[in-house]
C-alpha cells in the first residue's frame, strides 16, 4: 500500500531535522505493520527521491465496553540525514509495509498530518502540514 501527499510547493530540505508523522491506528493486528518515508522532488527530471527509512506502528486501538473500537493516536518519528540527495522536496511517499502473515489484509491506519521539526538548521519554528 502506498500513499503520496504532495504539498503544492517546494520546501527546502534544509527546514528540518526530522518528519513526524502523526496517525490514527484502527488496526487489530499489533506489530504488524511498518510506515516507510520517501521524500520526493516531483519537479524535476526523474523525480530524485531521498528515502527517511522505517518506523514500526506500536500502537493499538482501544475497545470501549460496548465492543467499539476507538483509535489510537501515535506519532512516527523520520530523521533526515545531513547528507541528502535532495535540496528541495514537494511531496512525501509513505509506504504501509504489512507482516506476510496479513500480506492480503489492508492496514487500518490513518494518516492525518505531517510535522516538519526544525533541529541543528536554519530554521526554528515547527512547520506542520494536515493531510489533504
């Protein structure tokens, strides 16, 4: 499974030390699914990407004693090397990587906002970005 958000604009890699990926998690399955963040530069030839690595969903939904599920919330954290192919990036890929087990089962997670966190860099004020 796989997910693009593209910001409309370019942001300079430089803006942040790290991505934070906020989610809500309706999935039964603990420990069975991963988010994989690519940073994309759409604008230009061959759309160079700078791939931020893996973080596994930990988080598990609730039940309330009515037997509904109530999501939980948890935020995913993707540092961004100092030495990165790209200067600049418009969109983000998220890839939802499921255990084999689950392989035909589609992860119940939500994506609701990227955070850019400034660190170590020009910037220093947090840039949050709401999924479209």
């Amino acid at each position: 499974m796989l997910a693009r958000q593209n910001f409309g604009s370019l942001i300079a890699v430089s803006c942040c030390n790290r991505i934070q990926v906020e989610i809500r998690n309706a999935d039964i399955y603990p420990n069975t699914v991963s988010l994989k963040l690519t940073l994309v530069n759409t604008t230009l030839p061959g759309r160079p990407s700078q791939f931020l690595g893996t973080a596994p969903v930990r988080s598990r939904p609730r039940l309330t004693k009515d037997n509904e599920m109530i999501p939980s919330h948890e935020t995913l954290t993707f540092f961004i090397p100092a030495n990165t192919v790209l200067r600049a990036f418009d969109e983000v890929s998220v890839s939802f990587e499921r255990d084999w087990r689950r392989r035909n089962l589609s992860a119940k997670i939500a994506i609701d906002r990227f955070v850019f966190i400034p660190g170590g860099r020009s910037s220093t004020s947090k840039l949050t970005r709401p999924v479209a």
